[in-house]
C-alpha cells in the first residue's frame, strides 16, 4: 500500500489539548499508590504508632519536660532492613552498656492517614511526628522517630507516596505509659522511678495494683506497683509530687486509706542498689561538705528532708 502526503502537511504531532496527561495523571498516581500499599500489606509488619501528648514543655530551651503516651494505633509498616538492627548495636562504654540499635519503618501515606492521622491528634498533623514511638510486636522493642523523611522515592510520577521514619531504641525516661496494651504499658511498670512509702498502723483496705492513690493534704497522686499489707509498704510512681508527713492516703479505686509514715525519693524500687547510688552517695555526702549551709541555688535530694 502506498503512502500519499497530498497536499503536503506536517506530521509532526504537536496539538496536546484535551489529551490524557498520562505521564502525571491522578489515574496513575493512584495506580502505583495502590502497589505501594499492596506491596506493604504482604511484605510488612504490624506495628503499634504512640502519639507523643506534650505535659510540661519549656518554651525557652524548646524541650519536652513530660510527655504521655495514652494511645497504641495499629497500622502495617516495611521494615527496611531485613537483615537485622541498623546502628552501632551494643557498645562497652564506662557507664555499662548501652544498646544503640537503629531501624527504618516506611510507611503508605494512604494508610497512616486512616489508621493514625484520622484517630489522634498529632503535634504536627498529616504526618508522622518526630518523637513518637513505634512498638515492634515482633522484636518486643520500642523505638522513637528521630527523623521522617518525605521525598524518597523522589516525587515518583510527580507525587509522594510514603513517609519513611528513621528510629532509635528508645530511652524510657519515666514518661506515661497508658495506651491499654499491656506489653507497652509494662514498660513503664518496670522503669519507672517508684520509691517506696512507709504507713503507719490503723489504716483500712488494700491498695489495688495501678489504682490512682491520692494525699488527702498535699493532693499529691501517684500510681501504686505493689503493696505489701502486712509491713504496711506501698510502692508507687508517676507521682506529680511531695506526700506530707503525715497525711492520709487514699487508693481512688479501692478506698483504702492510711497515714503516711517515711519515705524518701531517692532510692529507686525499680533499680538495684549497684546500678542506681542516690541514695549511697546522698549518705556518704555529709562526711565530705556541710549542707548545713543555706544553698542560694536551690536544694538537694535528702532523706531527712520529707519537703524535697
């Protein structure tokens, strides 16, 4: 068959309008956002994302001086490497050793959005925060997001379609654990600074582990870890501050009530002496400096003062 160019015109096509825009239509973004999520769906974990609830923020020094923890969302994330832990891992340093493992959770944008961003309220919304925590189900480990990265791929198509977070293991640092999933929660059970407090007799009822307890005087609460009813020993942490010596405490949940004894902040229940010395070094002190001295800076942990 032969070809005819009669008249003679250009065949260079050149007339784009109204034609699919097919190398960043909407069609197609969507269609390789659909893999991606399929894709993480078969080849990814399920995960569990804690929003981080600021508490006490200094505004001066920027920093976070209390944060919550009350919700566990679960979604599915692509572990990167799947060779094991990224980081230094665990180094010998003169403070014992300290496990330094790091490890990428990618995200699908599509469903961080309706797992998480839709279900919580986030310091910065639409997408995941630097320093919120990521429970890995698997590995039992806790990690916090350091850094989200947010153009890798890069604008594949002309858009992106995956939030990919860099983590460390984190550094629980008596923050509140309350999301309602009981390993998660554990942590704080376990970390936590809890001191003991000494009742006297003539108290009634038991202390339920986890009940709220609260100071009849100073209003101070606390959360209860154990109580030893026949040496009349309550151990308690997440307290927002001093007991009065003596005032009645009262289990929220329980009822019971008894009157407050002794106690002292320093020696921490949830560490052994070995690992955790205030209270060595806050005996031993008063052989070296007088702190009888007035301190124009402020005051010091003392067993012998119950307003410290």
């Amino acid at each position: 068959m032969a070809f005819s160019n009669d008249p003679p015109q250009d065949y260079v096509f050149s007339n784009h309008t109204g034609l699919l825009k097919a190398n960043g239509s909407a069609q197609e973004q969507k269609f390789i956002e659909n893999l991606i999520v399929e894709s993480i769906e078969i080849y990814g974990q399920d995960i569990y994302y804690l929003p981080r609830t600021y508490v006490n923020r200094d505004t001066i020094l920027n920093e976070v001086e209390t944060s919550n923890f009350t919700q566990a969302l679960a979604v599915r994330a692509y572990v990167n490497n799947v060779e094991g832990w990224e980081g230094q891992g665990e180094l010998l340093s003169k403070f014992g050793v300290r496990i330094e493992d790091k490890t990428t959770f990618i995200f699908s944008r599509e469903k961080f959005t309706s797992a998480v961003d839709d279900n919580a309220a986030l310091n910065v919304e639409g997408r995941p925060n630097e320093g919120d925590l990521v429970w890995f189900p698997a590995t039992k480990h806790l990690f916090e997001i350091k850094f989200v990265e947010a153009e890798k791929p890069f604008y594949q198509l002309g858009k992106g379609y995956v939030w990919e977070c860099q983590c460390e293991l984190f550094e629980y640092s008596d923050e509140n654990l309350d999301t309602g999933v009981a390993e998660i929660d554990a942590i704080e059970n376990t970390f936590a600074n809890a001191i003991t407090v000494n009742f006297a007799a003539g108290g009634t009822g038991d202390f339920t582990i986890g009940e709220i307890v609260a100071g009849g005087t100073s209003n101070v609460t606390a959360e209860v870890k154990a109580w030893d009813s026949e040496n009349r020993q309550l151990q308690i942490y997440n307290r927002t501050g001093i007991f009065t010596i003596p005032e009645t405490v009262t289990g929220q949940t329980s009822g019971a009530a008894w009157t407050s004894a002794s106690y002292n902040t320093l020696n921490n229940v949830n560490t052994p002496d070995t690992t955790d010395q205030n209270y060595n070094f806050e005996v031993a002190d008063d052989d070296i400096i007088d702190f009888t001295e007035v301190n124009p800076f402020g005051s010091v942990g003392s067993t012998t003062d119950t307003t410290i």
